[in-house]
C-alpha cells in the first residue's frame, strides 16, 4: 500500500471580501494503490492541521499567507477508487481555528488549545467623597466634615475569563473566590483584583469528550491617594475615617467633649488619637479579605496586555 502526494496537480484560488477577508481554496491531489484507502487516510497523508496557515505549494511554499488558517477540508474521490482531490480551505482567524491537535493531519478540534476570552465589564458603588475633583478637602465653613458624607458612584472593571479545561476542583472554589491577589499579578499591585467568581459548566465536544467551561470574575480597585498624600482607597483594603466618640488625652481614654457636652456622633481623630478640628484626619485601613495565588490560575501572561499587531498580519 502506497500513498502519494502529486502536488504537480495543485491548483489555488483566492477570494477576497471586505466582510469575510482573504480566503483560499487549495486542491491538491492524494495518489494510492489501494482502493481500500479511505478519504480520511487521504487527508491524513496530506499532513496538515487545523490552525495551520495558508502556504502554496506545500511542500515548499513560494507564498504564504499568516492572516488565513485552515478551516475546513474536502475530499473528492477519483472515478477509478486510486486516488483524491483534496481541497483545503483557509480561511480568517478565529480561536477554533488555533484548536488543533497537536498531531498533523488529525483534524481534530482540541478544545484545551482555545485560547481565553476575555470580556471586560464594570460594577458600580458608592463612595465616600472626602476631597471634590480639584483636591479641596469637603467640609462646612468651619472645617467640619458632613454627616452624613457625600457619595458619588464609583465604577470598576470586571474582567471576564472565559476558557476550557480537562477538569475542574470544586475545591477552587473556597481557594479562591471572595479572594484577593497575594503578590503583584499581571502588572497589578498586590491586593488590587478580588475573584468575585468561578463557575465551571461540564460540556461534552464531539472530538474531544466530556471537559469544563469555566469563567472566571475578577474586579479590579485601585489604590487612590489624595492630593496630600493620603489613601482613601487602598486596593480591597477597607479604609475608613479615623472617628469616634473617644480620644486619647495624656495616654488615658475619654469622652470627646463638645462645649461641655459628651459628643453625640463620632468626630474624626488625629493620627495620634485625638479630637483636634484643625488637625490631621487620617484614615485606617483593614486588610479584611484572605490572599491566594493568581499564578494559579494559569493564564497566559499577555492575556490583558495582548493588542493589535503594529502592522497587519500578512505573508509572502
């Protein structure tokens, strides 16, 4: 049993549209001996691969094309059972088109080679407003802050991951979710990005089997400092008004008292502890969240870095 590429059979067609891209449709010819050999030995003896790029002729390319994969393949069977008309047609990239097998001519889609999605949204809060946009702490007229404080919404962005795996631990969840990230993570300061969730849905792929989508939530905060240097918004952190209804006079404990009178409402403290209205308010901040590693999550480094090439994809 014999089986032979005749490339001196080879034809190639191009198709171009502002809508679908360049497309080609490259036939070559398969020869055997045998007419027992089926159309996918046919293919198989081609020896391409989902994913592949357009190149012309196979063997040994005088033009290629990186900007169109192969999509699908066709096969045509001689009259007299010896032979194929293989067509391969190329075609736009899309992450299927990457999900090849990693053996040749397989033509099996491998959801496990899909590369993430990736979808960017927001959540949106209230927060406190201590300082308006041009860095003016907010206060009355006699420097006392409002209370109730003003508010405004405060909108953050949620990446939205996507991808496929061979298997999924429930236990990722209680590692992970409603934690922040332990160490700097894909250029992001320790602290700043909270797992809000994992989900992971069993789904079955004809050419694979059974394997699990999941989706991963991550919010991102920042850490914001005023214009005098202080934080009033330390990543995940939370971070309140040093207030109360007592303060530190001499190093003993007491009532803040106002005009003779025990403080009705907390008032903010200094640094040091005391009821000053001229002096520092500062804020405290608490580290409430429990920390996990995010390089756990095996993503790929570029994943939110990724963009468009400087120049288009192109070949030969």
């Amino acid at each position: 049993m014999a089986i032979t590429v005749d490339e001196t059979k080879q034809s190639s067609e191009m198709g171009w549209t502002t809508e679908g891209g360049r497309t080609y449709d490259l036939q070559v010819r398969v020869v055997t001996d045998d007419p027992t050999i089926g159309a996918r030995a046919a293919v198989r003896a081609v020896n391409v691969d989902i994913g592949s790029t357009y190149r012309f002729p196979l063997a040994a390319p005088t033009e290629t094309d990186y900007g169109a994969v192969l999509a699908g393949v066709s096969t045509t069977r001689d009259e007299d059972g010896r032979g194929y008309l293989v067509t391969l047609r190329y075609g736009p990239f899309s992450p299927l088109d990457m999900a090849g097998n990693d053996t040749n001519g397989s033509l099996i889609v491998n959801p496990l080679l899909v590369p993430p999605g990736l979808k960017w949204t927001h959540e949106t809060f209230e927060i406190a407003c201590i300082y308006d946009r041009n860095g003016v702490k907010i206060t009355n007229v006699i420097g006392d802050p409002f209370d109730p404080v003003l508010t405004r919404p405060y909108s953050l962005p949620v990446a939205n991951i996507t991808r496929t795996l061979a298997s999924f631990d429930p236990n990722w969840i209680t590692a992970f979710k409603d934690h922040i990230n332990a160490s700097d993570w894909m250029g992001f300061p320790a602290g700043t990005i909270l797992c809000r969730e994992i989900t992971a849905d069993r789904a079955y792929y004809s050419d694979w089997g059974w394997a699990w989508d999941q989706t991963l939530a991550l919010a991102f905060k920042p850490i914001i400092t005023s214009t005098d240097g202080t934080v009033i918004e330390n990543g995940w952190a939370e971070v309140v008004l040093n207030a109360g209804l007592r303060q530190k006079v001499g190093g003993v404990v007491k009532q803040v008292m106002i005009d003779g009178s025990p403080a009705s409402a907390p008032v903010p403290l200094t640094s040091k502890g005391q009821y000053d209205p001229t002096g520092d308010q500062g804020f405290l901040s608490f580290d409430v969240y429990p920390t996990a590693d995010f390089d756990l999550f095996g993503l790929p480094p570029d994943l939110f870095s990724a963009t468009t090439p400087s120049s288009p994809l192109g070949g030969s």
